[in-house]
C-alpha cells in the first residue's frame, strides 16, 4: 500500500497543474509503471481536451509494456461519452491489467460505473488510495455536484486592529492593507476560481477591475450584488477585459457585450438566490472579496467553505470595521509583515 501512495502523490501532483483551466471538470493526475518505474504520465490540462488518463497512455514510447503495467489515477476514470471517449474503454483497449484509484467520481454520469466496467473487463482495481487527499484536491467539483451550489471562498484583509478600510468617504485613492506579495497570491488565488465576487459599495468605493493581471492565468467571471443598478457604466467592472455578471432589483437593464444583469429579489434568501442563479450557470467556484456587508451575509448564512484573512501589522484605530467571524484557523502562513489565517468551515 505504501508503493501505491507513492505514486498516488505523484498523481495529486500533477492534478494540480489543472486548477483554473478545467472547470467544469475535476483536476486529475495518472501515472503508469512498469517494473517500479513510471513509464507514462499525465493530467486533464482543460476540459474539452484529452483527459489525464489519455496523457499518461500517450506518452509512454512503448505501448507493449502496457498490458504489464498499472495505471494509477486519482479519480475513478470515466465510463460516459462526453466531449471526449471514456477512459475507461482505453485502458481496456490497451489491455492495462490494473487500475489504481484515489476515489470515486460521484458525478451521476460516472458514480461507480467506471469501476464496474473496469471490472467487467478483467482489470484488477484497487480503491480508495489516498482517498482524503483526492477527494479534497476537487472539492469545488464535489461541493458544486452534492450542494448544489459553488465552492466559496471568503477573502479579506484587516489591520491587527480589526479594520478593513479607514473612513476616506468620496476618496480617489485606496488604502493598501496587505503588502505587494499577499496582493500577488491573491491574484493566484483568482486564476484559481471561476468566479469573484463583491458588494455595490466596494465597487463605488475602490473602482476594482477584479482581475487577475498580477498573475499568469485565466481572469475569473466578475459578479456585482448592485440592488439598484448604481454603479456607473465607465467602471472597471465593466470593460471588457473579464464577462461580469451584476445581480439587481431593477428592471430592463441594458446588457452589454461583457455585461449581463440577472434581476433577483433582495431578501433574506438574497445570497442562496445568487448561488443557485450560479449553479444554473455551472459556476463551480467563487471568491468572495467584499466588502464587510456581503461578506458578512455569507458568514451568517452558513455559506462558505474556506475563509482566507491576511492581517497586517498596522493600524488605522477606526475605520470600517472587518467581518464579524468567530473560527480558528487551521494554519497560519507568514508573508512579510502579514500573516494569512486558513480556516476551514464547521457548521456549529
């Protein structure tokens, strides 16, 4: 079992490469060995594309060696035609006479039905390797298929005494919290996700372009809660560099080339509202930015998965104040003079 962990690692390793640009699949990582060696490996780069398994097939230079080999994957292979063959039928094809999983897609299409074939065909399968660390390597896969909602993760940045801005009403100019490289993870942190989110009076307040330009990857889908429909059309928010979708009270909203308005009901279910209106939309992740207000709506809706909180040294004594948020961290990561606190969300 030891061995297959081994190369299970190297499977969740390679998973990885894919955060960002797979949506709406799952990452995932597969690896070939023969002999103690890795012959072949791969990962799902974009969906659409080949998936990991057809990668890791592909590269080995001697097909022969694969009817002696086993092929390691962290999710169970798929069983259903999509936008590309099942993978399971290509290991069958090659005769790939063990199959080591991470874990089961519970996705309905596949759900069991590729081990079951896998099976049916002779294949040796061994389940559940590693199964924690594959099962949380896509849990904005697994979160947006069992919640019926997208992944959420809440972000901020507060002064050590507990401020998100200082009171600068009608200023031109923004006041940085966190240090030039915590504002650069964050731009990671948004290529990572498909979709970032914040209130009116953010947007009013800093004019945001809510993108990603710091760092290399995809920018993420703008959504704007704007009640009603405030903000004007010369904001970042919407050019055209990222689709921007603003959820409003008001009606007959004119929608642009890279904005669109979804007219929604500004009541106590507001934020699930939003959520589902995402989920139909097949938005698997959000990243929600601000300000205190809209991020205190989804704290106290029990609606979030992770909350990540960079604290700086310095403070302002008054200002706005951040969220109110009672949980404890999980680990703690140094960047500078800031810290970031990772918390992870227990329903009390």
């Amino acid at each position: 079992m030891i061995e297959h962990e081994i190369y299970m690692k190297r499977c969740l390793q390679l998973a990885k490469n894919g955060l960002g640009t797979t949506y709406p699949n799952p990452l995932v990582g597969s690896v070939i060995v023969y002999n103690g060696k890795i012959i072949g490996e791969g990962w799902h780069k974009k969906a659409g594309e080949p998936h990991a398994e057809v990668h890791a097939i592909n590269s080995v230079k001697n097909k022969e060696l694969l009817s002696k080999s086993t092929i390691y994957v962290s999710l169970e292979p798929c069983s259903h035609f999509g936008k590309t063959p099942p993978c399971a039928n290509l290991i069958i094809e090659h005769k790939i006479p063990k199959v080591v999983i991470g874990c089961i897609d519970s996705f309905s299409e596949v759900a069991g039905k590729g081990v079951e074939k896998l099976k049916q065909a002779g294949c040796e399968v061994i389940l559940n390797v590693l199964e924690a660390a594959c099962l949380s390597i896509n849990k904005r896969f697994f979160t947006f298929h069992t919640k019926k909602r997208p992944y959420i993760i809440l972000k901020w940045a507060e002064t050590s005494d507990g401020f998100i801005a200082p009171f600068i009403p009608n200023s031109k100019t923004s006041f940085a919290i966190s240090n030039d490289y915590s504002r650069q993870l964050v731009h990671k942190y948004r290529t990572e996700e498909q979709a970032i989110l914040v209130g009116t009076t953010t947007v009013l307040n800093d004019n945001p372009s809510l993108d990603s330009r710091d760092w290399f990857g995809q920018h993420p889908t703008r959504i704007i809660i704007d009640k009603t429909n405030k903000i004007p059309d010369e904001f970042n928010v919407k050019n055209k560099k990222n689709p921007t979708i603003i959820f409003t009270e008001e009606e007959n909203c004119l929608h642009s080339i890279n904005v669109t308005y979804e007219r929604t009901q500004f009541d106590t279910h507001l934020i699930s509202n939003i959520l589902t209106n995402l989920f139909e939309k097949n938005i698997q992740s959000v990243i929600v930015e601000g300000g205190t207000h809209t991020l205190q709506q989804f704290i106290n809706n029990h609606l979030w998965d992770e909350a990540r909180v960079f604290i700086a040294e310095n403070k302002i004594l008054d200002g706005v104040k951040s969220p109110d948020f009672n949980f404890t961290p999980e680990k703690t990561i140094k960047i500078k003079n800031n810290e970031l606190k990772w918390c992870y969300f227990t329903k009390p």
